[in-house]
C-alpha cells in the first residue's frame, strides 16, 4: 500500500510509531504543518485525512497508509490561493502564522461538515438541515486550534466570508 499526500504516493514508514506529523515535516520535508504541543492540545498539526481533519502528532503515519493526506501545500488550485488563504489575507487571521496552516485546513474540513449539517456543541436544533454559520458556530468548530497571537477575530472574519461565498 501508500500514502498518498497531496496526490503524490509515498511509502508507509517500517517504523510503526513514526506520526503522521513527523513523516510530513521529518521525512518529506513539508514543513507547511506545524508542530505546537505535540500531545493534541494545540491543531496547529491539523491535516486533512480523506477530507476529514485530524491532529497529524495524534496519527499514526500508518494508518494512512491507503489514504489520502492533504497538508496545507497541498490545499491551494495550482498557483492559486485556496479561498480560505486568501480570506486569510484579507482580513488579518493572522500575525506570526505560526497556527495558520491548521487553523485553514481545520476550517477548510469544517465548512464541509457544515454543508453536511454535522451539528456542534451550539447547534439549537439538532435536526437542522441548513445550519447558519454565526460567528459563535465559527468559534466553537474552530475551539481545537488555538493562536497564540490573539487573531482569533480575523480568523472568524476570514472562515465567515468563505462560508457566507459559498453560501451565495
Ligand atoms: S501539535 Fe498536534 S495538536 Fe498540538
Ligand atoms: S498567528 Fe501566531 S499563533 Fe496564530
């Protein structure tokens, strides 16, 4: 089997307790992905796994083996910026950066979740089948990726303009 990560296959590591996170940054030096407190408190490793966000330090490399991996170099079309990276810019969801290749696959996988009515914790009504995505809705989806810089405002800026592009 492989791993494929950003459309290209690689070989699974012979160590089975190599993390996903240390194949990406340590082995195909796609240093997009950050390493943060390396024990899931953090998401600034957060990756898509088969679209799905997971913390790359809590996966194990091998059990993507067969799947598909995308990392934040992996996100946008081409040459072109993914919506969310440029919202990003836009709206300063940002400062040192260091969170934001998490913070924009997380929000890349939870607006997907959205359009799929996957309820969160704030969700009124459950059986809700076209959620609106307030800025509450935002925080609370994005509550695993922390910014030590404080740009949480901008962040929730920049997913609401996505979302609400997407929407129109
Ligand atoms: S580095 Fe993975 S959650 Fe912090
Ligand atoms: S921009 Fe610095 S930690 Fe988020």
């Amino acid at each position: 089997m492989a791993i494929r990560v950003n459309g290209t296959e690689v070989d699974p590591p012979e160590d089975a307790r190599v993390s996903l996170l240390d194949l990406l940054r340590e082995r195909l030096q796609l240093t997009g992905t950050k390493v943060g407190c390396n024990q899931g408190a953090c998401g600034a490793c957060t990756v898509l796994l088969d679209g799905n966000r997971v913390l790359s330090c809590l996966t194990l490399a091998v059990q993507a083996d067969g799947r598909e991996v995308t990392t934040i170099e992996g996100l946008a079309d081409g040459d072109g910026l993914h919506p969310l990276q440029a919202a990003f810019i836009e709206h300063d969801g940002f400062q040192c950066g260091y969170c934001t290749p998490g913070q924009i696959c997380a929000a890349s996988a939870m607006l997907r979740e959205v359009t799929e009515g996957v309820p969160s914790y704030v969700t009124a009504d459950l059986a809700e089948e076209h959620i609106t995505l307030s800025r509450e809705e935002i925080r609370e989806r994005m509550s695993g990726n922390l910014c030590r810089c404080g740009a949480h405002n901008g962040i929730i800026d920049a997913i609401l303009q996505v979302a609400t592009e997407k929407a129109a």
